[in-house]
C-alpha cells in the first residue's frame, strides 16, 4: 500500500518541521567528486528512475492545512528545474578552484524554493586542482526530509559498485553492543546525568547557558559572510594505534583531535580563548539499529531504522588548552572518551524530544524551533558523521573519486538581540506624527493568494529584519526594532465585497482603499500588510488590485520600493534583471566665487525658512488646498494619471528643461486652477510644496543586501529631506503662457539645488532630539509640513513590465498617508509612462475638479509647446 496518495496531503513529523520555519532553516549539501567528466543526460536518468520514486517526500512540496500543521503533499516533479549546471565566466583554464568554492558558498547561502520538491542536484563540469575531480556533483537536499542516515540511505540507492555493479555495496561493520541490564551504581549514575544533562538542555535553549564569545563564536550573529567547506582525508588505518594504546573507539580519537585542532586555532587567534567556555553538539542517530537498510524497510512502520529526522544532540564541553594537555595531546582523546561514555549512559534524548513536543503543542511549531535554534546557536561548533561504503561506486556511471556532506543552515540574526532605529524613523512613528507608505499593483490577472503569500515569505520577509520586528523602547526610552515571528496569515487581508456579481467595483474598491488608509498599523506585529482586493475594477481595467501597505519608519520611498522590487521579476524573461531609467544628472564640487557665495547665502535662507515653518512663523494663507479645520478626519481618497514619458520631449526640447522641471510646473498650474475655480481669491495666496528630496549621492537602485552595507552610498534607512517650493501665483500673464509655471519650477529647483539647507536641517533635528526627545523633533516635521499646502515626491520604476508572484502588472502608484495635508503628490515612472498619483481629504477636496484642472493644465502645456 502507497504512504500516501497523490493528492491526500501526510503529516510533517514534528522535528522535520522545526527544520523548515522562519527560525530554523536547515539543508544539507553532498559532494561526490567524479573521476570523469559529468555527463547530465545519465544523471537525470537516475534521478528520475531511481532518486525520486524511492520516497514521495522526493515529489513533494511543504503545505500548511487550515490549523496550520505541514503537510507533505506530493506534485509533480520536472526534473530540469531541480538540476543546476553553472557556467563559470573564466574560460581555457586548467582547474576551476577558486570559481569552484565561490559557487559553493552562493549555493550553500540560498535557500531551496518552497514551491518545489525540496532537492537540487549542481552539476559542476570543471576540474578541480584541489581533489584533482573531474568534475563535482552537489546534491543539496532539506534537512526536513530526512536525517543524514535516511538520505545518505536514499542517495546510496542511486550507485553502484564499480568492481561489480551487481553485487551490493558493504559497509563497516559496527562491533558496538548494548546492554538493558545495569548495575544499581550505573543506574542512579544514568537517573542523575539525565536529569543534568535535560537541565543543560533547556537552559542552552533558553539563553541562561551560553558559550563565551570566542574567535570561532563571535558576537556578531548574522550569518551573512558566507559559507566555506573544506575537507581533509585520513586513512582509517592510521588510528588503529592510538586506538590500541588507549582501548578508544575511532570516533573518540578523531573528536580528540578535532577538539585539540579546535583549541590551536583559538589560541592561535586570541590567547585568552584557549580557556573560554567553549562546547560542541555531536549529532547522533536514535536508531536502535546502525547498519543501513533498504529505502522500503525504513518506510515500514515500527521499523527500527523508520525513515524521518531520528536524531538527538550530544553537548560535549572543549577541553580548555593548558600546558599539561600540549605537552600530552592523548589527554584531548582520553577526554573526549569520557565525556561520550558518561553521555552514552543518560536517558536526555527522549525527555529532550518530550520538551520540544510539549514547546510545540503549547506555543506553535515556530517556538520550538527557536528553541532547537537557540540550543544551537549558544554553542560553538556541530560535529557530525555517517558511515558510507567499503567499496569504490559509481554515481550514474561516474566513478565517485571521495564524498563528504555538510549541513547548511540560514539564521538570519539573534532575535533577541535589538537593533536601534534611525532618528528620521522614530520621528515617523510617535503621537506626533505617525506616516505610512501605500503601494498599489493593478493585476493583469486574478489574484491567486497562496503565490503571494510564499513570495513574501520567501523572499520579502528575509530581505531585511526590519520587515520581521516590531519597534520597542528599551530603559532609557529609546527605540529600537526587535525581531519577532512572522505569521504571514496575520499580514494578508482579503475583502468580501457586500455586493455580488457586479462586473466592476470600482465604487467598493475606492471605499476600501480609503478605509484602509485612516487605519494605524498595529504597533505588535512587523509594520507592514498586503491587502488583495480580488475584485475588478473599471478605471484602471485590472483584474485584480495588490496594496502593500508598510509604515515609513521602516524606510523611505528608495528602499523600501528597492525591496518590492526585489520581489518582481521580468514578464518578457525572468532571467534577466529589471532595469531602470538612465539618470543623466552630474555633480560639480567646483564652484565660482560668485556661485559659492550666493549657495551661501541661499542656503542660509532656506535653513531659517525650515525652522520657522516648523515653528509656526510661517505658515501658508487659508486656502481650498489648505483649510482652517486641521484635523484631518474625513478620510482619504486616492485617483491616479498615466502620462508617456515621450509627451514631455516637445517642452524638454524647447525649454531646456528636465521632465521633472515640466511635472512639477503642471502640477502648480492643475493647483493653481483648482483654488481659482473654488475661489478666485487664492490665486494668489501664499501656497508652499514640499518636494521630498533622497538625500543619497547615488540615484540608482542598489540590492537590497547593497543597501544594508555599512557606510554605502545607498544605505538603507529614511535618508530623505524636503525644498520647500513656493507655487506662483496665478495671474493673466501666465495663463496666457503656461511655459512660465514650467520655467520658475526649473528656476526654483535649480536654485534648492545648490542648497546647504538639507544636511543643515537634518543637524538641526538632530540637535532637538538630543535637547527634547525624538515627540519634539517629530513634532517639528510635523508643523513644518502642516504649515504648508501639498506635498510631492517621485519614485523611479522598472523600464518593462514586470509580474509580482507571477502576477502582470499593468500598472502601479503609491502614496503616503498620515501627512497632516489635504493634497498629496506622488509621481512613479513604469514602462515608459509616468503614473501620478493625487491623495486628497475627502470631503474637503474635491477629487474629481482636481483631476479636472491638472487636466486642463497639461493640455494648457503641451498645446503651447506645440506651437510652431
């Protein structure tokens, strides 16, 4: 009888999914070394004829059923998707090494993608000095698949002898007995170690015990340098002395000599480690049975050597390096016997298992995985072996010259561990002023909920800890992010629509977005959430609508678009990155007098012009744009417009302006227009934009990982200010020539540009944070934003089309809500077109006048440039 049918999802044991969560993430890497040249067509056939039919695990995917409990629930497998064959960029060199071990450590700091069986096979076709390998095949498989001994198992099922392919392969035997019969001594000596060394166990996982910080324990815990393997070959031969002369087994001299080889490095490093607390965890197999079987008998029930995670951890204590034990190297062997004899005789395997159980049942799944985490963490070093053949095999016909195995695990950082926010993101996120940034995708297709969500978990909540952390305050009333769990479910929202069978919802959609957007993040969880609107909408002719919804203090405009570009792929060919816009903007540090004089002067000007705006000394006249009532508790809604990037070229051209200089000139004109029609007075009144400004050196879009870099010019992080741009006034001169709104924008910006009065803002916020708290300085960016009218700021977006979860977007804007003003501006570039989006306070403006007379303002524009 099948384990289980095709489409009739098994149960995930309990360690297997400790071994798959956000806290605990564990694959394991074979390489067998070939004597030949890898011929792929008869690797694939062997894992198609003979790998994956052994177990349904090999064809299956991880799934979570409605109580979220993992499932295995088996697919269908494409063999060419599991099968990876690098080419490497150095060509008509003899060996390959150094490219070799590059790819090794980029693979081993991947994870394997959820959405497939979870193996792949890395078939690398260059020889190799080192292990003088003709070429290497990695086999990188999950750690929840299976054990070393279940998988090594598996993978021995897959070669052949080459002296006689039919007969089998043999294994070392194992003189190793046991007895149920003890003593009375030995069994309140076994009563007690176990009951230590359970102790020891749960205080390893609860941070009370941990290992000193050392040259092979550092205190930086975020694992993001890399993965190197090495390996070194000993004949068996050559312990069989040192096993006479002191009746130890072979694992015991080999685990002397590593601890010894442990203790050199440390000393060698840093004298004072030679006496740190330093442990290792020695992986051992829980089978009563050590000899391999057949795939079949281990997935028999109640087999003694049944498939799955049937491992259990030694935690054994380096010997600290001293003079006696130098002088006698046999003292690390003699030690490391002990220590696994007295280990052998504890009783902590099952009460360990029962804990992690009881973790799991009380507190989720996640919670007992940390804890296997942190047990893992607080130690120095994992030690673990598996016994392979007596005989030479081949893989697919490719004699195996050596093999070894390593286990690759991806602990993002110890969570436990607070990292400080930024003072521009604690500003973002007090009761003075609390802002967040909406990004609306409109799908091409409807919305398939399960694609998003392992986009997100794979990829979005791992790019960066803020997206995993809540923001806490430590004693002194600092902040500071904190990394929690991620229940991705907790994020997701779903609408349900009261009315049904309409063929668009426009009206519910715009209704729901502005629900959503007077509603605070909550503070408990990550600051972000992704709202799947699975309703089609008219204006913009989308099959669907994606929100991603994420608090400002988590990072500005560039970064934070930089990772929801981190999650899109090409629509034309994935393969191939995203590109953007090419920005043609130089700088000069070389200035005339005249010029470096009249920057001083400026700057000097726009910096007082800041602090009296955020001190209430110049504020912006009453307006249409800019009521009495502040209060800002009419809802807001959003509408967007898509111009081509080509209709700008005629006013570019003929101006000698950029497409910036054109924008925003059209947006006053649209302003201007609006007040007039409202009230013919305030054409005239006093009326600020603030144009949010990157204060970065570099424009273009960096990774994500480039971005959390110290000291890069493309850091991550609210690196923003604002120029506060004066809007002209609207007069019968200008209306007649609408090129003047154009022409003063590129003067005024041109003008800020020279300006010293963004890093002398940023100084000055600085200073009243330390002189009053972070309530005051963000009290004052409120005020300074309050005082004036409307806000406007640009992000840049892919040049092509690109899909978000295999999802087409046809097109996408954002929007920053809980600014205190009624008229918001955003400005996004996608595939040749500029798409604008307006943010207004509904009841106070009215939406569809606005649109209206920005409207009229670029038919205004490009009607003059059209001219002759």
């Amino acid at each position: 009888m099948s384990e289980f049918e095709k489409d009739a999802p098994m149960a995930v044991s309990p360690i297997s999914s400790y071994l798959n969560t956000s806290a605990y993430n564990v694959s394991i890497m074979v390489v067998f070394e070939s004597e030949i040249p890898i011929d792929e067509s008869k690797v694939m056939q062997v894992l198609g004829d003979v790998f994956v039919p052994l177990n349904k695990r090999f064809s299956s995917i991880m799934i979570e059923d409605k109580k979220g409990k993992k499932q295995w629930k088996q697919v269908d497998v494409n063999l060419k998707e599991h099968i990876k064959i690098p080419i490497f960029a150095k060509k008509g060199v003899k060996f390959y090494d150094k490219e070799f071990d590059e790819y090794m450590s980029k693979i081993g700091g991947e994870k394997l993608a959820q959405d497939k069986p979870l193996w792949e096979v890395h078939l690398i076709k260059y020889p190799t000095r080192k292990n003088n390998a003709a070429g290497t095949s990695v086999v990188k498989l999950h750690h929840s698949l299976g054990d070393g001994y279940t998988l090594m198992g598996s993978l021995l099922s897959c070669v052949k002898r080459v002296d006689d392919p039919s007969i089998p392969i043999t294994f070392p035997s194992s003189h190793a007995t046991t007895s149920s019969i003890k003593t009375l001594p030995q069994s309140i000596f076994s009563m007690f170690k176990s009951a230590s060394d359970f102790g020891w166990n749960i205080l390893r996982g609860s941070n009370f015990i941990v290992d000193d910080q050392s040259p092979i324990k550092p205190e930086n815990k975020e694992f993001k340098h890399g993965f190197g393997i090495s390996n070194v070959t000993l004949s068996l031969d050559s312990f069989k002395v040192v096993k006479n002369k002191l009746k130890v087994t072979t694992n015991d001299t080999l685990v002397g000599m590593i601890f010894l080889g442990i203790r050199l490095y440390m000393e060698a490093k840093s004298y004072e480690s030679r006496k740190t607390q330093t442990t290792a965890i020695v992986m051992l197999n829980a089978r009563k049975i050590r000899a391999y079987k057949s795939v079949e008998e281990m997935l028999q029930t109640n087999s003694d050597t049944s498939w799955g995670n049937r491992f259990h951890s030694l935690y054994l204590p380096i010997p600290k390096l001293s003079d006696a034990n130098t002088s006698n190297p046999l003292d690390f062997v003699l030690e490391a016997h002990k220590i696994i004899i007295g280990l052998r005789n504890s009783l902590v395997f099952p009460f360990s298992g029962l804990i992690l159980g009881m973790l799991d049942k009380i507190k989720g799944t996640e919670a007992a995985a940390k804890h296997a985490y942190k047990t893992v963490a607080n130690s120095s070093v994992i030690i673990s072996n598996v016994v392979g053949p007596v005989e030479q095999v081949a893989l697919a016909n490719h004699p195996i010259k050596r093999f070894y195995f390593t286990a690759i695990g991806l602990p993002i950082f110890e969570k436990d561990a607070p990292m400080a926010v930024s003072p521009m993101s604690s500003y973002l996120n007090t009761s003075a002023l609390n802002v967040f940034i909406m990004v609306v995708f409109e799908l091409e297709i409807p919305i398939d909920e399960s694609k998003i969500m392992q986009v997100l978990g794979d990829v979005f909540v791992p790019l960066n800890k803020r997206f995993s952390s809540i923001m806490i305050e430590d004693k002194k009333g600092k902040k500071q992010w904190k990394q929690v769990d991620v229940n991705i479910k907790e994020h997701i929202k779903i609408p349900i629509f009261a009315k049904k069978g309409m063929k668009f919802y426009d009206e519910e959609f715009d209704e729901y977005v502005s629900k959503i957007g007077g509603e605070k993040l909550a503070e408990d969880k990550p600051l972000w959430e992704v709202h799947l609107i699975k309703y089609p909408t008219r204006k913009n002719n989308a099959a669907g609508t994606s929100v991603v919804k994420l608090h400002h203090s988590l990072g500005d405009g560039y970064t934070l678009m930089g990772s929801l570009l981190s999650c899109v792929k090409r629509v034309d060919d994935p393969s191939i990155p995203i590109t953007f816009p090419s920005s043609h903007a130089t700088t000069s540090s070389i200035k005339t007098l005249p010029q470096s004089i009249f920057s001083m002067f400026k700057s000097a000007s726009d910096f007082g012009w800041n602090i009296l705006r955020g001190s209430n000394f110049i504020v912006d006249d009453q307006s249409p744009i800019k009521p009495e009532n502040k209060e800002f508790k009419h809802g807001f809604g959003i509408s967007n417009v898509t111009l081509s990037l080509d209709s700008f070229k005629v006013v570019k051209s003929k101006l000698k302006v950029t497409t910036n200089d054109t924008l925003v000139g059209m947006i006053f004109l649209g302003i201007r227009l609006y007040m007039e029609a409202k009230s013919y007075e305030s054409r005239k009144a006093k009326t600020t934009a603030l144009v949010l400004i990157n204060t970065r050196k570099i424009r273009s879009y960096k990774s994500v990982e480039e971005m959390l870099q110290t000291n890069s010019e493309s850091s991550w992080g609210n690196r923003f200010h604002y120029l506060h741009l004066p809007i002209p006034d609207l007069n019968d001169a200008n209306t007649s020539n609408p090129f003047d709104f154009v022409l003063e924008a590129h003067k005024i910006i041109s003008g800020l540009r020279i300006s010293l009065a963004l890093p002398l803002s940023s100084m000055f916020l600085g200073l009243l944070d330390k002189i009053k708290g972070p309530e005051a300085a963000a009290k004052h960016v409120y005020k300074t934003i309050e005082n004036s009218s409307v806000s406007i700021s640009n992000v840049v977006g892919p040049v092509e089309q690109v899909a978000f979860a295999n999802h087409p977007i046809k097109g996408f804007y954002f929007m920053s809500i809980g600014v205190p003003q009624s008229v918001l501006v955003t400005i996004l570039s996608y595939m040749g077109n500029l798409h604008i989006a307006f943010g207004v306070e509904k009841g106070v403006i009215d939406e569809q006048q606005l649109l209206s007379c920005f409207e009229t303002a670029k038919e205004m524009i490009f009607n003059a440039a059209n001219k002759t």
